[in-house]
C-alpha cells in the first residue's frame, strides 16, 4: 500500500494529472498496487484559496505520504503578487520543506521522435543521458539576497552558497545514478572564474574516491552548453549546480524535440520523491485539450522506478508509450505530416490501453 499526494497546481496541470491518474487506477485494478490517492494544493490556486502558494496542510499531508505528483504551477494571473506569495514559491518552498535536495532530468530521445529534434537526427538519435541538478541550495537560496538602494540606485544580490556536504550528497546520488547506467559522471561548474565551484570540484573529486569503478570529468558550464548541442551523446549522467542545472537541462530537454516528452524527479536522502513534467502551466493552452501528458505519465514511471521500488511496472509505463508512438499518435507539440494528432484526453486512454494490453 502506498499513499500518493496529488497536487495539481496551475495551467495544464489538472489536464495532464487527469491523464496520470487514469494510469495509476489502471495499475491498481489489474496489478493490485493498492496506491491511495490524495489531493493538495500549490502555487496559485493555493494562493486564490487560502492566501498561500504553499498551505501547511500540503506539507503536512506530503510527510505523510509516500510519494508526490506534481502538475505544474504559475501563470500571468499572479505575477502581480509580491514575490513571496507568488505560484513558485510553493514549489521551491516544498522541495525546501521535504529536503528534496537531488533533482532527476532524463533526456530521452524516444526513435520515433527523431526527427523532431531541431538537430539532425545523427546527433541526437538514441539520446540517452541523465541530468542530476542540486535542487535546495545554492544560488536560489542563499542569502544575502533582494534588491536595495545603494549609493543613491537600485543595487540587486544573490549569493551562489554551498556547504561541503551539500555538495557531497549530491555527488553521491550522482555516482549511485551512473553505477546503475554507463558508469562516467561529468561534473558541470565554472571553477575558473568562482570560488564556490572551486569547492564544488574539490568536493567531486572527494567523492569519486568512494565510486572506483565510476570515471568522473569536469566541464565548465558554457562549454557543457555548447557541447549538448554539438555532440550530446557523450555524456551519461552529469551532476551540477541549482542554477546551471536548471539551465542545462531545459537545453537538453529541446534535444529531444518536445519538453511535453520528459520527466523528472527530485528525491530526499531516502529516496522519498516528489515526481513532475518539467514543462510549465502553459496557461495559453489549458483547457484546449493540447497539452501533451507523456511528461507526466513518465514521471509516474520515474516514481514506481525511484520511490516504489516497481521496476517492472515502471518499464510496462515506458513500453506502453512506445507502443502508442508506434502506432503514430502525437499530441499536437510532437506532431509531423502524416502522423495522427489527438488530444490531452484521447492521449491518456491510448497509454491506458497499450498498459493494459501487455
């Protein structure tokens, strides 16, 4: 028995939650998965209801769950709310409150969506890497940050901050990460110009010590961007900084021709994880029944991999999207000439069937 949180945030966030949800009641009729749901709030419908992007009842029920699947949060209605109180900061408030401090990225290029990749095909075919971003510290959090007056003008900061064993711990997950995979870890940071990445570096090659049979490398972060794109297969896992991390793995994401087709996870030291699309609200698409599920429903295969301990299930999930892209169905994002385009809705009952029929 499991208990599962489900916050649906903002935008698209209940369309593609729907489609998750029909999944995991497919799990539970036919493979007794016996996974209780319950809902929460986040982000700006949080706000509307009870004057918070992040309510204590959320955390409190997160803590006692097991696991937490997350839609998506934001959108233009809020953005006139002091920054404290906008849809975001419930969702760096939660991965702050539960310490989920190791954030998953795959980039998987599925052979089916070769071509729509803005790269050719040769460069990003069979695309299979992971990127592991340092989720609760670093420049997004550390203080002394905000804007003030100085010298008579507006003078803003943010202080890029790491502790060594912030850095460890996610060194750790990384390695464990790559031992499961190819077995090279490449550390993104930009050592030359930054006394913090100096430790990160040090700190990385710490930890290597402990994973023999792991090769690490180092790479600054605006070669690690240009090499994503020249030549992306070449990297297995690579770990890096909150802020370089959330860049690189949107670049990534695009290699893969959709950011509607990727997952991700962001666990704790015991594997408790909150489960997301890294795709945003889109709220000029909610309710147009457009939005492409695929991202959430991996992230469901991310968490029955991850948190569950279900491989089995979680590789049923992946198959029964391939089955689907086979067969030619796309949502309008991952749409080509020829191919058949169906909505958010028609989406999920066609992984539910491919599911069901294994």
């Amino acid at each position: 028995m499991s208990k599962i949180l489900i916050l649906p945030g903002d935008g698209i966030g209940t369309e593609i939650i729907d489609q998750a949800v029909k999944v995991i009641n497919s799990l539970n009729s036919n493979h007794e998965m016996g996974m209780t749901l319950v809902n929460g709030l986040i982000g700006g419908i949080a706000y509307d209801e009870t004057g918070s992007p992040l309510p204590e009842e959320t955390i409190k029920i997160a803590k006692s769950c097991d696991s937490i699947l997350l839609g998506a949060v934001g959108g233009p209605k809020w953005e006139s709310l002091e920054r404290d109180l906008r849809p975001e900061r419930g969702l760096l408030g939660i991965r702050s409150e539960l310490d989920l401090f190791s954030n998953l990225r795959p980039a998987i290029l599925y052979p089916q969506l070769a071509s729509a990749s803005s790269l050719k095909t040769e460069i990003v075919s069979g695309l299979d890497l992971m990127i592991v971003r340092e989720l609760v510290s670093g420049i997004y959090f550390g203080k002394p940050r905000g804007i003030e007056i100085r010298d008579g003008e507006r003078f803003g900061i943010n202080s890029a901050t790491y502790y060594e064993s912030e850095i460890a711990r996610i060194g750790h997950s990384a390695f464990q990460i790559a031992q499961k995979r190819g077995k090279r870890v490449c550390s993104v940071d930009k050592a030359n110009v930054l006394e913090v990445c100096e430790l990160w570096r040090e700190v990385m090659e710490e930890v290597s010590l402990s994973y023999p049979d792991v090769a690490l490398s180092h790479m600054y972060v605006d070669n690690a961007a240009m090499q994503l794109v020249r030549d992306p297969k070449q990297f297995d896992v690579m770990v890096t900084s909150n802020l370089f991390g959330d860049v690189l793995s949107d670049c990534a994401a695009m290699l893969t021709g959709s950011i509607g087709m990727l997952p991700s996870a962001s666990l704790d030291k015991n594997n408790f994880g909150m489960y997301e699309p890294i795709h945003g609200s889109a709220p000029d698409i909610a309710g147009k029944d457009i939005a492409n599920p695929l991202a959430t429903i991996l992230s469901v295969s991310m968490m029955l991999r991850y948190s569950l301990n279900q491989v089995e299930l979680a590789d049923k999930i992946n198959s029964a999207v391939s089955t689907v892209l086979d067969k030619g169905y796309r949502t309008k994002d991952i749409s080509a000439v020829g191919d058949k385009v169906v909505g958010t809705e028609e989406m999920g009952d066609l992984i539910v069937m491919a599911l069901e029929s294994q």
